[in-house]
C-alpha cells in the first residue's frame, strides 16, 4: 500500500506490516516490522527523529554531519564491481511497481548501467513475506556481482537482542540453541556447495524474553541450497539487521551485458506468538506455499540402507519387502549398492544402471514384487557424484570440479560432478530420465554425500558461477523431471540433513533428517527441525536396538513414538527382528496411519513437563499427544503434561473412550500413564467432543 504523496510503502500480511520508505537520498529503509499498522499509523513513523535503522538495499550511510557525506562501513548486501574497477553504487530510485501479489523498488545507478528491483511478495493466508533482488546489466561491458543478498531485514530497536540458529554437524542436525547478539557481524553459513549440516539458513531473532507462547519473534528463512551466508549486525545503539543471501565470500558472479542476476527468496516473519507460533506460521507457509504437492500426506515408507548397506542380493530385498509390507508399509525404497559396480562405496557413482550381478533381469522382478505387495517402489540415487572408479570417470575425467595443479581430493572415495556445465546437467537429466522412463519408480532419494573440495572450471572465464549454476542446474533437472513423470515423489537428502531448505523443498517432498536413527539424540534433531519445517517433509526412521551409530538401547514403542512425531518410516533389519516386534510395529504403524494427517498437516505445539517431553498437533477435532521420558529421578511420580487445549471444551480418549475437561487438561494436565521403566513414551489421540 504506498502512501499519497510520500515515498513510503506498507507491505502488508494479515497480521504484520513491513513499512518502507525512499529518502531524501533515494534509499530505501526499512522503518517498521511488526504488528499490522493502519495506512494513518503507518505515515506517523515518517514523524519519528531519525532512527538507527539502516537502509534495506545499497550503502549503509554513517554520516558526517559536518559534510553530510555518506560513507560505507557496515554490512552491505548488494555489492558490484564495474569493468573500470569502481566499486561503489549510487542507486536514484526510479519507481515502485505493483502486480502478480508483489511490490517491486526499481533503481538504476545515477552513471552505470545497472537496474536493481528490490521485490516483495505477501499472500493473503500467511504473514510471510517473500523477497527477491534482480539485477539487470543494461550495458554491453560486464559488471561483477561480489555479494547480492536476497534482502536485508531490519528488526526494530531490542532491549538484549537474542539470535536463535539451528547449527550441527552430520549425525547432529538442526540443533536449536540461542545466544545474545554480540556487537558487530555474526555470520553463519555454507562454503560447502550445499545447504549443509553445520548451519540451516534460517534465523530468528527476539528481545531475549519471547517464550515459546509469546513474545515477538522475527525470522528469515533462505529459500537456497548452494552456498550461502545469513549476517546479524548489531550495531552501536543495538539495532539488528538480518541479510540473507547466496553465495560466500570470496566468490564472484559476472553479470554481461543484457543479463539478469535473480536472487532466490529469502523469506520473512514476524509473530507476536513466540517461537512456537513462528514455527507454526512457517509450516502453514512451507504447507501451502512451498510443497509442490500441498495437502497430500506422505506413505509410511521402508528404507533399506541400514539393514543392509551394500550387502545384499535382489532377494534380501525382496525379503526385506515382504516384512516391510506385513508391517504395514506403503513405500519400499532400495538404497545405495544397486548400480554400476557398486558393491561397496569404492566404484560406481556415475553408472545408473543395475547391477548385472544382483539384478541380472533388471529392476523389473523385484519393482513387480513390491508393487505385488502392494507397495510403491523407490530408488536411491546420488546423482551429483562420481567414483573414479566408474566408467562414468573413465570416459569423462574432466567432468568433475578440479583446478590445474591441484590434487583432486576424495571424500568417500568420490568426487563432485560439475553439475555446473551444460553437458553434465544434460548427462544426468538424461541418465535418470532413462532410468524412470524404464521402470516403475515412483519415489527417488536424491543424496549428496560430499561437499565441493577444489571447486574449479578449468577453462571458463567465470569459474566461480559454478556455485551458483550447480544449484540452479539442480533446480532445473528436479523440475523438469517433476515435470515429465508427474507421479513421481522425491526426498532430498545429503549424508541425511545436509540439504533441508525452502529451496530444495520447493521440488521436493521430504527430506532425510538425519543418519543419526537414535531415538533420544532425534528428539533434539527434530525439534530443531520443528522451527521452520514441517512434520509432512520430515522423515524418520525406526531402526534397531542397540542403535547402529550410537549403541544405544532404547524399546520398540519409544523408538517408534519419537518416529511418529514426523514422517514415519521403518529402516531397520526386519529379517531379524522378532514375530513380536513386527506385530508391535504394524500396531504401531497402523496408529499412526490414523493419526497421520494431523501429524503432518496439523499444528505443531512442543510440550514440556520436568523430565517429559513431547508434542501436540491439532487438526480441526483431533489433537495427538506424542511424549517421552527417558528416565525418572529418584522414584517421583511422572508430571502430567499440560495441553494447549480449549478450557470449555471436554476430550475423548480415543482408545480409552475416557473424557476430560480441557481445564483440567490444560491448567493441570494429562497423565501418560508411563510405565516407570527407563524410556517411556506414550501417544495419546483426543477427540473434541461436539
Ligand atoms: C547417506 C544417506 O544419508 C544414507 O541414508 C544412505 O542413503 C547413504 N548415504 C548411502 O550411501
């Protein structure tokens, strides 16, 4: 909504306003990001003294009030350098332009050819805002894009501002921690080609007081999975800027004459609701707005990656098939060892076809058998890679990312292909199509097992766009095989969580969350995850007992009710799991299947009660409690858990038929009933009563 005769914008959610205004100097600040404000409310921040805020693209002026000058020392999102070696930008504002549900901010250098469109997008269901930045080269001599944030947030003045990021490392993903904002830039990010374990591109940021009910929170996810970089200044008077962009430092992009630079989103919230509100409002967006398939719930599936590894035969699959099917399953995914001469992780990456020796017929018997069965068959691949010992490296060393006098540097005994060059994205595109074009696949599990190591382009004048053309390229054979075989579902993975970002999940349908199976140590994992993505793209398994990674011992149920806090799958080795196990887990499987669409459609509420914890998710009547205890102290009766219920309403115990009173349930709480053994877990499904 602009302004009559100002220069000042209102971008507004139902429930949020993000206003801007172009000053004197033609730059584009960011005044107030917070509750919706009125059109009248919104013209009275042009009254306020000049804040601390900072503009939102461009410069970051601090001036000199003897000359007025501006000068550069701060952060700066958008950075270029021109053919002549200037470096600075001077941006006059040319116009706004409104359509398609977006606000776009048009600039163009007062000398230089270059245009830049600042662009915000709202919908009337979410209070997230999307944002983009264009650059247009309008010149004939090429011009070096440096560092181009998506969007640069600015978060109003906090008291004790507070950063919550989700760090970690493979096994560790998605650990949720909070810390007060240093003065000064804290960076986080990847260097690594993908999204990566050791950050997620997502930030939130709070006065230090929000809990996880209340208080304002501010957040920005990056809708990216190359490399990337998310900067938190604090500057002198404790004002917080948030940039998020693409691309790490050193690395540049050339932009030719007559080309455009479109950065991907970065996303935007603010909640007056705390961190559980947040997360709700960013699983209502990823739900609607992101999941290419929105609405559909996901099949219990079966992987068979722990079970076997790369030991196995086309009948220990269909084995493992049969037990995954008595279970209750509804998708069979083979994992790594199927292709090429891949029998252990030294040879094969790169040659997609099936293994003479294991599947001598092909995949037809054994996708015929599952689909017998009654299941949906899927596959694993590792597309982006390449064994040396493949024939794939035989005919084409020059495929992968490598520099001239430099080693090439093997992580499990693989290199990256150079996903980057057109003939490579074309190979592959090509290699699967074929792939799915002959068989039955009706799901694939795309992994990235290694980051870039010598990402170099021998013989292209502007290696480093391989950062960001590996991405894209990705993107675009993700697409075009959505496209082409529209049944098919993917989940992206990459050693498990390494590649979790709105990006990915925009052509993707879940995710791997972790290689750690352990039931304990995913309960951290998940409720890191749980702050921007949802149940419906979270996949976790239940694997065996002691843990294969960490030689943990923990009971089938607790293993299970951790699983069915996201997209429950079992991976462990079912030939060896007892009659009783396996009529536990189809009891278990068919509960949830009962419980699934509130799982991964509902709304997520995290649940706490001393040693107790657990989740609720609501959908329309139904709440599901999922709760887990570890161990009791001393010999202290376990707390009953207090739920986010109406106090007026009354709730049926579906399997009991016991009702309560949603004021007991909420002022005092529900009792689990937990066995006192170590590990206890419980789910518990409610009914509103009409
Ligand atoms: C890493 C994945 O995270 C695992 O689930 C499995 O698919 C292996 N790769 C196979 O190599």
């Amino acid at each position: 909504m602009p302004a009559p005769d100002t220069r000042l914008w209102s971008i507004d959610t139902p429930n949020t306003s993000y206003v801007v205004a172009v000053d004197d100097h033609d730059r584009l600040r960011g005044l107030h990001w917070g509750p919706r404000l009125s059109a009248e409310q919104a013209l009275a921040l042009l009254e306020l003294p000049e804040s601390p805020f900072r503009p939102v693209i461009g410069r970051e002026p601090r001036y000199d009030l003897s000359t007025g000058s501006a000068f550069q020392y701060g952060h700066n999102g958008l950075q270029v350098r021109f053919a002549d070696g200037t470096r600075d930008l001077e941006l006059a504002f040319t116009e706004a332009v409104e359509g398609d549900g977006a606000l776009a901010f048009v600039f163009t250098d007062r000398h230089y050819p270059l245009e830049v469109r600042t662009r915000y997008r709202t919908r009337p269901d979410s209070d997230v805002i999307e944002r983009t930045l264009e650059l247009r080269n309008r010149g004939t001599e090429p011009i070096e894009v440096v560092r181009a944030d998506s969007a640069t947030w600015v978060v109003p003045g906090l008291d004790e501002p507070r950063l919550s990021q989700l760090h970690g490392e493979w096994g560790a993903e998605t650990q949720l921690t909070r810390t007060t904002i240093p003065y000064g830039e804290t960076v986080i990010g990847s260097r690594r080609g993908v999204t990566g374990h050791q950050s997620n591109p997502w930030v939130a940021i709070d006065d230090g007081a929000a809990t996880e009910t209340a208080g304002p929170v501010w957040s920005t996810a990056l809708a990216w999975s190359g490399t990337w970089r998310i900067t938190v200044e604090k500057g002198p008077t404790g004002s917080v800027t948030v940039s998020a962009g693409f691309g790490h430092d050193p690395i540049a992009i050339r932009l030719d004459g007559g080309a455009t630079l479109e950065t991907p989103v970065a996303a935007g919230l603010h909640t007056a609701h705390g961190f559980a509100g947040a997360a709700s409002a960013w699983h209502d967006y990823a739900l609607a707005h992101v999941l290419p398939h929105p609405g559909e719930v996901r099949p219990v599936l079966y992987n068979s990656w722990e079970a076997t590894e790369f030991d196995f035969t086309a009948e220990d699959q269909m084995r493992l098939a049969d037990r995954a099917a008595a279970m209750g399953c509804e998708l069979f995914v083979m994992d790594d060892g199927w292709f090429g001469a891949r029998v252990n992780d030294r040879a094969g990456l790169g040659d997609w076809t099936p293994n003479p020796d294991r599947f001598p017929d092909g995949l037809g018997p054994l996708i015929k058998h599952v689909h017998g069965l009654g299941m949906r068959f899927g596959i694993w691949v590792e597309p982006e890679m390449v064994n040396p010992d493949s024939d794939l490296y035989r005919a084409h060393p020059d495929w992968v990312y490598h520099q001239p006098h430099r080693r090439r540097s093997e992580v499990r005994q693989q290199l990256v292909l150079n996903l980057a060059r057109p003939d490579v994205a074309d190979h592959i595109h090509a290699r699967l199509d074929e792939l799915l074009s002959g068989n039955e696949i009706d799901f694939v599990k795309w992994d990235m097992n290694r980051p870039f190591t010598e990402a170099g382009w021998p013989g292209n004048d502007d290696p480093d766009r391989l950062w960001f053309d590996h991405t894209r390229n990705l993107y675009a054979i993700l697409d075009r095989l959505r496209a082409d075989h529209p049944h098919l579902r993917i989940e992206s993975c990459s050693s498990g969580g390494g590649r979790v970002d709105f990006g990915i999940l925009r052509r993707t349908d879940q995710v791997w969350t972790s290689d750690n199976t352990d039931a304990v140590d995913r309960i951290a994992i998940q409720d890191g995850f749980a702050q921007v993505y949802p149940a419906r793209v979270m996949g976790a398994w239940v694997t065996d007992s002691p843990n294969p990674l960490t030689r943990r011992e923990v009971p089938l149920d607790f293993r299970f009710h951790v699983a069915m806090a996201g997209v429950l799958a079992v991976g462990g080795d079912l030939r060896i799991w007892s009659d009783d196990e396996q009529a536990r887990g189809a009891e278990l499987v068919a509960d949830y299947k009962r419980v699934r669409p509130t799982v991964q459609l509902g709304r997520r509420r995290p649940l706490r009660a001393g040693n107790v914890t657990g989740v609720q998710y609501d959908r329309g009547d139904t709440t599901v409690v999922l709760a887990w205890r570890r161990a009791r102290d001393f010999a202290y009766p376990d707390p009953l858990l207090k739920l986010h219920v109406d106090p007026d309403a009354r709730y049926r115990e579906v399997r009991t038929g016991r009702v309560h009173h949603g004021a007991i349930l909420a002022s005092h709480g529900l009792d689990l009933g937990l066995t006192p053994a170590d590990y206890a877990s419980a789910m518990i499904e409610l009914t509103r009563e009409p």
